[in-house]
C-alpha cells in the first residue's frame, strides 16, 4: 500500500507537469517554431539536465544499462520519439481533439497486452473503467459537431497510441534493476538522438527563433518556455511517470496517466485564459470515475485456478 500511494502521487506530478507541455510549447509555436524543434529541445535539453543525476544513480555500473538496453531503445525510440512524432503528424489531418483521442486509446492497447502477454483477463471494473474514462476523454476534449477524419490521420493516431502503450509497458517492469532516473535519461538520449537525425535528415522540419515570445500573458525570453518544456515536461515529467509505472504496474498508471488532459485543460484555464465548459468539466469527473474503478479493481484479490484463468493484477514480468 506504502508504495501504491507512493506510486498513485508520482503519477499525478507525471500528468500534472506532462500537461504543462500545450502551454509551453503553444507560446514556441505562436513565435515561429515548428513542432520538431520544439519536441526536439524538449527532450534533448531534458536529457542533458538528467545527465548529472543519472550518472550519480549509476554509480558506474554500466552493466545494467547494457542489460536494460533492449528496453531502453524501445523506450527512446518508441515511447519518446515516434510517439511524439507520430501524434503531431496526426495532428497535420485530424483535429486536435480527435488525434488525442485516438493517441489516449492507448490505455486500451495496454490492457490488451496484459491480457494477451501476462493472461491478466480485465475484470468487469476495468472494462467498465475503460469505457467511462474513454466516453470522458471524448467529453473533455469536446468532441461535439463536424470533427475532420483522414485515414492517414487515423494511422498516425494509432501509431502514436501504440507509443504511449510502450511507454506504460516499458516503464511498467517492476524487475527492471535499472533505476528510474537512469532509464528515463537513456531513454531521452536515445529519443533525442533519433529526433536529430531526423531533423538531419530533413524527414523532420526544424524551424527555431530566438526572438521573445508571449506566455500566460507576458512577453518573456524564448528560453523560459524551453526551460519548462525541458525541466517540468520533460525531465520531470518523464521520471516521475517512470516512477509511478514501477510501483502501479502499467495498467493502472496508463489510466492515471489520462489525468494529463485534465490537467492540461486546467492549465491552459489558469494561464492562458481557455475556460472550460460545463460538457468538459463533466467529462473530467467521468474520467475520474473510470480512473477509480480501475484502481478499485487492482485492489480486488485475484481468484486462480490455473494460469489461463488469472483475471488480477500481478506485477510485470
């Protein structure tokens, strides 16, 4: 219970500072930044800041990093880099809206996976969970009215869920020696790397200003937003997520973790002046309420009988 509690505060600061990246980047963007630049300074910079930190936590022992590194390119590839670059050409067809939906769904795909590869059957609480935190999730994101749908712009959504199912996966293994600091900065140097070369390469458009920019109302130097981007949405963001999903299991902390659009409606509120409406204020509390019977059922006992029939939550192996 100690490291539940623990776990479920660790992932709230995750979604709580992971929602600050729409306000950070928003004022980037608005200044003449592409997308590329700024998810690329974001990680980049996150990953230097770790870099001190990490090496401490190492403490030298490179062999674990060796051992982890599977894991750890799956994470920086797949988790860090493809699933923003995925949700953000999503977002060159679809609406807003509609991509984070299609990038949130990913919490369904990482029950799947716990069924299919652990034989962890969802109970009727998870599956009731699912459908409420989903119908709110569509509710917060005010999907009302003519919304565009692209085939292109429905893959690259699901890709980008399936990124963010690998990042609860990945992030989920209880048995990973690797400490969460550590994986998070290999993970980011990784992903980093990979979003270099891909401005390098041109497959990603990197356009950066130096000029001042305008955040919650103030006209401020271009480096305070990169700073958040770098130090709240990114290096903390990420370790704490790290963190959470260790002592949740990945399941649980993919459902938490959908408290980042919740969050992040009440920031772009408190800063940029976007009050939500009654619909998604209503659909915050449906997603609380998914969220809860999720975390209900991890709290029911399994009951056994054989190895096909596990229907409750064990920690990843």
């Amino acid at each position: 219970m100690p490291a539940t509690r623990s776990g479920l505060g660790l992932a709230v600061l995750s979604a709580a500072t992971f929602g600050t990246s729409g306000t950070f980047a928003s004022s980037l963007l608005a200044a003449g930044w592409s997308t590329g630049a700024a998810v690329t300074v974001r990680v980049g910079v996150a990953a230097l800041l770790l870099t001190g930190p990490a090496l401490v936590t190492l403490g030298g022992r490179w062999a674990l990093l060796r051992s982890g590194l599977p894991s750890i390119l799956a994470f920086g590839l797949v988790a860090v880099a493809g699933c923003q670059l995925c949700y953000f050409n999503a977002v060159k067809h679809l609406s807003v809206g509609v991509a984070l939906l299609l990038e949130y769904s990913g919490t369904v795909l990482v029950v799947g996976w716990m069924w299919l590869r652990h034989r962890q059957r969802p109970r009727r609480l998870t599956a009731a969970g699912t459908v409420l935190a989903i119908v709110g999730l569509m509710l917060v994101l005010n999907l009302t009215g003519h919304q565009r749908v692209d085939a292109a712009g429905v893959l690259w959504g699901l890709a980008a869920a399936a990124g963010l199912a690998v990042y609860f996966v990945v992030s989920g293994r209880a048995d990973d020696p690797v400490p969460p600091i550590v994986t998070a900065w290999a993970g980011m140097t990784v992903g980093a790397l990979a979003l270099l070369g891909c401005a390098a390469t041109g497959v990603l458009r990197f356009t950066a200003s130096t000029a001042d920019v305008d955040l919650a109302g103030a006209r401020v130097s271009w480096l305070v937003p990169v700073a958040g981007l770098a130090v709240v949405a990114g290096a903390l963001a990420y370790a704490a997520g790290i963190g959470a999903a260790r002592r949740l299991g990945p399941r649980l902390a993919s459902f938490v973790g959908l408290a980042e659009v919740l969050c992040a409606v009440l920031i772009a509120w408190l800063l940029l002046g976007q009050r939500p409406s009654l619909l998604q204020a209503l659909g915050g509390v449906v997603v609380l309420a998914g969220i809860a019977l999720v975390r209900a059922d991890e709290q029911v006992p399994a009951r056994t009988s054989s190895p096909d029939q596990v229907t409750g939550a064990v920690p990843v192996n």
